[in-house]
C-alpha cells in the first residue's frame, strides 16, 4: 500500500516538473534550474513565488525572475549547469532576468546587477557553427558579455562601474559605444549621463557621453580573495577523487568529491556516498521543503553536497554498504529525491498539502556563518557532512576513516575563515585563534567552542504575510 501511495507521488511530481520546465513553444523552449550553492552570513531569496524576499539557503533552486541579495556580512553563490559561478559581494543584489534554453540547446543567461559587486568564473560552451551559450551581465543601461571563458569583478557604485578581468577578455556595451576589456586590464564606465539616447551619442558633446577609461591593471577588492578562494575550492576538487561519472551536468561535482567518494557496489553500479553517515542515517532525515510557483514544494537538502543527488538519478539502500546516491537520469530534474530499494519503515519526506510556507525537517536547511568556521569542529557520527563549510576542513576523507574505525567524533583544525568585511590571505591560510571544542556531540552536526552550527532539529517556519 505505501508502495503504491510512494509511486502516485512520484508520478504527481514527474507531471509537476515537467509542467514547470515546459513554457512556451517559442525560440525559448524550456526553462533552467541552476543553483544557490554557498550561502554565509545575511543573505535574502525571491523564488519568484509572490512573497517577495525570504531567507536564504545551501541548495534552493535558482529559476528566471529569482533574485538574490546580501547584507553588510554576506556572501552568496550561484552555480551554473557547466559548473560556472557567480557570486555575490556583502551588500549586493542580482536579478536573473533570463535562464532559459535555446532551439539548440544552448544555456542564455542574463542577470542584472542592480547594486553591489559581483563575481563571474564563467567557461560557456561553444557550438560550432551553431551559436553556443550566451551570458549577459546587465547593469544600469549597460551589459556584458562573455564570449569564451572569462572570470571577471562588476563593481556598481557611485554612478560609475568598474569592469576588472581576471582571465580571459569581455565584451563591455553602453549607448555610447562597445570596448573590448582584457585579461589584467580593467574598465571604468561614467553612469551619471542618464540623458543620453543611442541616436544622439554621434552628435553629442564627446565629454557628456558615457565614458569608457581603460586601465591596464585593477584594483584590489576587500572580497577578491574569497572569490579566489571559491575558486581554487572548485579548481582542486572538481575532478578529484577518481570519479567515473560522466554527467552532462558540472555542478555540485565539487562538493561531491569533498563530501564523499565514488565506489562500486555489486548490483548497484558506479555509487557515491557521503562521508560521516554512519549506521542509522538516511538521506531524507535533514532538509525542507520550498515552495515555488509553477511546480509547489520541492525537497531541499540541508547537506552542502546536496544537489544533484536529489535532482537527478535515485537513493537506493545496499546492504553492507547502507544509502548510496546511484547517478543518472540527466534527463530529467526531479523535483523531490527518488528512492529504490528502501527498508521497511523508511521515512521518506511529504510534501505539505498546502500553504507557501518553508517546512524544516530534522536538522532543515543549512547556511553557513559569516566569518566561516570556527577554528576547530567536532564532526559526528551521521552528520554526513552538515554544517562542515566547503573547504574548510583538510582531508576529509582520513577523518571519515577514523571515524569509521572508531565510531567516535572527530575533532579537526579549520583554515583561516575569510572575514565579510577583511581580505583573507588565502585557501589553507593558517587557522585564527579560538575556543576549543565543545563539550558533547549532537546527532547530524557539527559543534564548535560553545554552539552548533546546526539549526533546531525539528521547526517550521513562519508563514509569510
């Protein structure tokens, strides 16, 4: 009977999804899902749902008409299908205009920046003779865009914009003009002409137009080296581990090959599985759900390594070895985790029958400090990884074989966490100064010196207004 009950739901849900991915029958054929992927400190989400600005959280869907803002400690980040990125300063706001697909299949992304700085590691992928994928970075009447790999700073202040490429080079427009900005070289753009029209930038004064001044060199930025490190977090673990899956699909790879490994397992295939899980854990014990327009709830995960193994493919239970992730299905985007194979008894989540309403289960939904982790945490037993900052911890997998070794918490140094408002010196920087660890463990988490990081195990939150 819970069978059946189990395999209407997911037939509802498969209808919901595609319902949600399908729009119009245009150019524009299906709409995209990329995700919020770093979250620390203040940071605010519009689902596009018609509640306006809510608390941010590790793992929501990001859909077109999102928009996503950080407070004076805040940092946000969103990753692309490629595994692309872009992120967001303490005191910025980004809408994301357009994510859709094209008649070829390619991915068109347009955000705009309406205040703040923002970051872009972008790689789109090029299609022959056919037009590739296009990224276009919108801010007051001007826009870039990125015609091959590029990673790049957008400064919005003061009536001007600041333009600073990392790597690669982009194409920068306003009314007055299109100017190319290269690699180490940056651009400042005068935004105070709100006056001018395109037909009239021939015939006006050259000193009242929008300027471009081109610099060889860039300023340095208080959230330059955050972004780096987000970066070498990718560029290290992207493809570590050894893993064989192939996937059209590059984001989350990352958090995958920190979090968890690769195996294979009799009857099950090429399976990955977090660390720290223990004998009692169960993929759908942490999370909630949230409420989007168009589709209804969908499962969030409350793990940082937890996107596609809720998205694509299914969980199945393999005696011996416990809950592993099988992968595929890329086809498909799935609206709440599929399970094969559970025992009797496995609680696997419901999606409330009504309301807008942000449902935690277990230990909910994560978001990580401001000041990034503590200077030691104690990791637990069934935790899997919650409330473990990416990167934060070396090694991750010697510590989840002494744990498995010894059933015990495990206590580890953190690098250096990077300061909302200081430049850090960067990834694996030597640890600060703080209180030791805790006193207990508690289940699925993680504790510091005096709290955890982990929110109350089991709350709803308030209905919106």
């Amino acid at each position: 009977m819970a069978i059946g009950r189990l395999g209407k739901m997911v037939a509802m849900w498969a209808v919901l999804a595609a319902a949600f991915l399908v729009v119009s029958a245009s150019g524009e054929s299906k709409a995209r899902i990329v995700r919020l992927s770093e979250v620390q400190g203040t940071v605010q989400f519009d689902r596009a749902a018609g509640d306006g600005f809510d608390k941010a959280f590790l793992n929501l869907p990001v859909i077109e008409g999102s928009k996503l803002k950080t407070g004076k400690d805040g940092r946000a980040e969103v990753e692309f299908e490629d595994g692309s990125a872009l992120r967001l300063a303490p005191n910025s706001e980004v809408d994301f205009i357009r994510l859709a697909l094209g008649d070829d299949g390619q991915k068109l992304s347009t955000v705009q920046l309406v205040s703040g700085t923002v970051y872009a590691n972008l790689h789109p992928k090029k299609a022959g003779q056919k037009t590739g994928d296009q990224f276009l970075l919108n801010f007051d009447r001007e826009s870039v865009t990125v015609p091959q790999a590029a990673h790049f700073r957008v400064e919005l202040a003061d009536a001007r914009a600041t333009v600073a490429v990392f790597k690669g080079k982009l194409s920068a427009t306003s009314p007055s003009g299109q100017i190319d900005v290269a690699e180490k070289h940056s651009a400042t753009i005068d935004l105070s002409n709100k006056d001018l029209a395109k037909n009239d930038v021939a015939n006006s004064d050259p000193a009242k137009k929008n300027t471009f001044v081109i610099a060889k060199n860039y300023q340095d930025d208080p959230s330059d080296d955050w972004d780096r490190q987000q970066n070498d977090y990718h560029d290290r673990y992207a493809s570590a581990g050894g893993s064989t899956l192939s996937s059209p699909y590059g984001y989350g790879m990352s958090d995958l090959n920190y979090y968890g490994n690769f195996m294979s397992v009799p009857g099950y295939g090429n399976v990955w599985q977090p660390y720290f899980i223990g004998a009692n854990w169960s993929p759908f014990q942490d999370g909630g759900w949230a409420f989007y327009s168009g589709a209804g709830y969908m499962w969030v995960s409350g793990y940082p390594w937890g996107w596609m193994p809720y998205n694509y493919g299914n969980w199945a239970f393999a005696p011996g070895f416990g809950w592993v992730w099988q992968p595929g299905n890329w086809n498909s985007w799935n609206a709440f985790p599929l399970v094969v194979n559970a025992p009797v008894g496995t609680k696997v989540p419901t999606a409330p029958a009504s309301g807008h309403q942000t449902v935690m289960v277990g230990l909910g939904l994560g978001a990580n400090p401001a000041g990034g982790a503590a200077r030691r945490l104690t990791i637990n037993p069934g935790s899997a990884g919650f409330g473990v900052p990416r990167g934060s911890v070396s090694h991750l997998d010697r510590l989840a074989k002494t744990m498995e070794r010894t059933s015990r918490p495990v206590v580890a140094s953190t690098v250096r966490p990077v300061s909302a408002m200081q430049p850090a010196t960067g990834f694996g920087a030597t640890s600060r100064s703080g209180p030791g660890p805790g006193p207990g463990p508690m289940r699925g988490g993680t504790s510091t010196g005096t709290t955890s990081t982990a929110p109350p195990h089991t709350s709803t939150a308030s209905p919106r207004p």
